[in-house]
C-alpha cells in the first residue's frame, strides 16, 4: 500500500475519468477552510506575542529608568 493511500480514506475520493482518484469537492473545501482557519490562529498568535515582547520591553524600560532592579540581579551578602 502506497502512502498516500493510507492517508486518503476510500470514502474521501472519487474516481475521475481518466481512472485517478481526487478528492471530493466537498473534501477539498473542508480543508481549504481548515488551512484559513489555522493560518487565521497563527496570526493571531504572533499578534500576541508581538504584544507581549513589547509589553515586556516597556515595563523593563520603565523599571530601569525608575531606578529599579530585576529580582534575578540582586545579590546575596
């Protein structure tokens, strides 16, 4: 069995006339829709990172001006 037949259930194709097997046209849009909806997620999980970064890039920039220290620089005596 060839991999791409293991991949591809029998019932998510349909013969063509040239005798190849091709995706349902339904199968076809059901994963153009999920490939929209994660390239959809992606973004919005880089724009939250990205948001993040320059949270975290702020309030360091802050504390340094304000004269503070990160917890993780103080030494012990």
């Amino acid at each position: 069995m060839q991999p791409a037949e293991v991949a591809t259930p029998h019932h998510a194709v349909e013969q063509g006339q040239d005798g190849m097997d091709r995706p349902r046209a339904c199968d076809v849009k059901s994963i153009e829709v999920l490939l929209a909806s994660r390239k959809v997620a992606q973004d919005i999980t880089q724009e939250i990172d990205s948001f993040w970064a320059f949270h975290f890039a702020f309030v360091d920039e802050v504390a340094l001006k304000a004269g503070w220290r990160h917890p993780t620089t103080y030494t012990s005596n």
